[in-house]
C-alpha cells in the first residue's frame, strides 16, 4: 500500500509518497485480473483558517462496483457557546460532518492510501468516540480530548508515527505528523 502525502500550507513540498503496508497477507503473490480493486483512504486535514484552527478526518473508498467515490468526514467540535468553558473547562462534545468537504477551507492534508482491515480499524475509532457521544458522555476538553486527540487516535490506528501533541494548533500538528511520516 502507499501512503500518499500532500500538504498544502507552508514548507513542505506539494507531494510526497510514503509506503505503509498493514495487510495481513502482504508478502503473498498478487493475482491480476480484470476486476479493479477498492481502494480505500484516510485523510488527516486541518483548516488553518481561524484563530484555533480545526482538525477533521475523511474516510474515503473507491468503489469500483458502484462507479463512485464514497466519502465520511467528522471533527469533533465543542458544544456551546461559553468561550472561557471551552477554553479552560470541560463541555458535551459532538460530531460534526457535512462541513469538511469544502477543500477551500483546508490548508493541511495528509492522504493515506490504507488497505481494508485499516480503515475498518480507523472506523472503530470513530465509532467508539461517536457512541460516547450518543449516550451523552462525550466531553469536549481543549488538548484533552478535542478535534486534534480525535485526529491522533485515528492516525494511530493506521500505524502512522504520532508525534507528541505539545501545544500544536492543528495544522502544525499535521506538518509534524506529515514531517515524522517520510517517504
């Protein structure tokens, strides 16, 4: 499998290819035929747009039966509008989705090319985040657990390197993350 980077934002060069290759079977003989394969992505972005900056992942497959792409995006935002709580406290956190989809609004992508069984796994992630939301016990807590802890559990479920958090805003985040991920 391949793990393809682009970045959009500062230093780094637009493409970068990094191989990353979590199948089970591996190191078996591939047999090619007519039938074109599924592939399946995982895409790490930032919107570098506002003060904070936003995190979000986009689980992506190409379905060759259906002659589609099919595309899923959450971030994990605070619920509320209390400034000070969100910022120095605790609050219900939520899933969003629909608001990803404008790559005008990203300024860092890191598109990794998975194969099935990690893309399940990355989905279990979410999964698990999004029953805690569902029977109310998801908080929002800024560095604790919001958009970019969310973003790092997923990328560690498809065996990325994660570098330490710090005090990353989310697109610098996803340069580090980009940068410890070479070809």
């Amino acid at each position: 499998m391949f793990c393809v980077l682009f970045y959009y934002g500062s230093t780094l060069n637009a493409e970068t290819v990094v191989s990353l290759d979590r199948t089970a079977d591996k190191d078996k003989n591939i047999k090619f035929s007519d039938e074109i394969p599924p592939a399946w992505y995982l895409v790490f972005m930032a919107d570098g747009g506002s003060i904070t900056g936003h995190a979000y992942v986009t689980w992506g497959m190409e379905n060759p039966d259906k002659m589609r792409s099919e595309q899923y995006c959450f971030g994990l935002y605070a619920k509320g509008n209390d400034t000070k709580q969100i910022l120095f406290g605790r609050v219900d956190g939520e899933f969003r989705d629909g608001d990803c989809w404008s790559i005008l609004n990203t300024t860092h992508r890191l598109i990794v090319k998975v194969d099935e069984m990690v893309y399940i796994e990355a989905k279990k992630v979410y999964d698990r985040w999004h029953l805690q939301e569902k029977n109310g016990a998801l908080k929002y807590e800024l560095r604790n657990k919001d958009c970019v802890t969310f973003l790092i559990e997923v990328a560690n479920a498809t065996g990325l390197k994660t570098p330490a958090r710090g005090f990353a805003f989310p697109q610098d985040y996803i340069e580090t993350l980009i940068n410890v991920n070479p070809e």
